[in-house]
C-alpha cells in the first residue's frame, strides 16, 4: 500500500479501502473535522455495508473526529499510532469511542 501525500488522496482512496465486512451493523455518520495548512472537512455515512463519501460537513455527525491534517495523513500511513496520538490529544474524538475504534477496520486505518 503506497502512502498518501495529501488529504484529498486519502478519501479518495477511501471507498477502494473500506470493507463491508468490518462495517457490519454499523449506522453512523463519520464526520472529520481537519485542521491547519491542509484543513479539510469530509463525512462519510456508512449504513447497511454501504458507504457515501461527501465533502463538507453533516448537519448531525454520530461521531466527529479532530485533528490537523498533517497528523491524520501520518495515522493513516502509519507513522503516527492511533492510540498513542489520541493519548497524546493530537486526535480527538466527539461522540461514540466505540466507533471511533471500528474506523481502524472499515478502513484498514494505521
């Protein structure tokens, strides 16, 4: 898996990346919220093993997710732990943890 140089790269490859499988019973809006000189706001709604990817923000996130831009693209190539950067506050999460942690399957995140 190549690693991703920018934001955009990263949810584009996000619908090649999810799997229904890990998605199973999951009925939620992910919201990410991504800050500083790449800042960037997408959601995506996963209901049904299905996902939808959209730029901007939903109107009622089940779960949001915060961080800069630089340290999300670290995650997500897996330079940065999840864990240790939520530990380290650099990704907070508003709403379920529980969902925040299946994102890391659905995806094959870090």
């Amino acid at each position: 898996m190549e690693k991703a140089t920018s934001i955009q790269q990263v949810f584009d490859a996000m619908p090649s990346r999810f799997n229904a499988n890990a998605a199973s019973g999951v009925d939620a809006i992910f919201q990410f919220d991504l800050t500083g000189d790449n800042a960037a706001k997408y959601w995506v709604k996963i209901a049904n093993q299905q996902m939808e990817l959209h730029e901007g923000e939903a109107s009622s996130p089940t779960i949001t997710v915060i961080s800069s831009a630089d340290d999300y693209l670290k995650m997500v190539n897996g330079e940065l732990s999840a864990m240790s950067a939520f530990m380290a506050g650099k990704i907070k999460v508003k709403g379920n943890m529980g969902l925040a942690m299946k994102l890391q399957s659905i995806f094959g995140l870090g």
